[in-house]
C-alpha cells in the first residue's frame, strides 16, 4: 500500500487547525481535538496521521471493488 502523501494541515489563531488533501479542504479541528491531533502530527509521520484522522485513506481493496461486477458499468 502506497504511503500518503498531499495533506497539509494549518494552525490557525483561534486554535483550530484545517486539513487540506491536494488543495481541497479535508477536515477542520477544533479544541482538544485540535491539540490532541497536533501532538501526533508532530510526533510522528504527519502524512499518515492527517490521512488518519481524516478518513482519507486507502485499505487496500480499491482494486478488488473497482473489478467487481455491480461496479463496472458506467465508470469505464
């Protein structure tokens, strides 16, 4: 599984933090929530904690989901 990659996250004045994904806001933080997600951006791999927190994240079966049957029509 490829690692995540494109978020950034900004501390704004008032104490919340946005999320971006590739430009597009993701998510926005505020209060405990907030400090308790800046703690582990900055201690740890800030890419996989933004992705985790926002939901954005890959499990491994897109593939296997795009292939199935019920799913084919349209898309391709």
């Amino acid at each position: 599984m490829p690692r995540p990659h494109g978020f950034r996250y900004v501390r704004h004045a008032d104490g919340t933090v946005g999320i971006t994904h590739q430009g597009r806001p993701a998510g926005t933080l505020r209060g405990s929530r907030a400090e308790r997600f800046l703690s582990e951006a900055e201690s740890g791999d800030a890419q996989l904690v933004m992705a985790r927190w926002t939901g954005a994240y890959k499990h491994g079966n897109e593939r296997t989901a795009r292939d199935h049957p019920r799913n084919r029509s349209g898309g391709r």
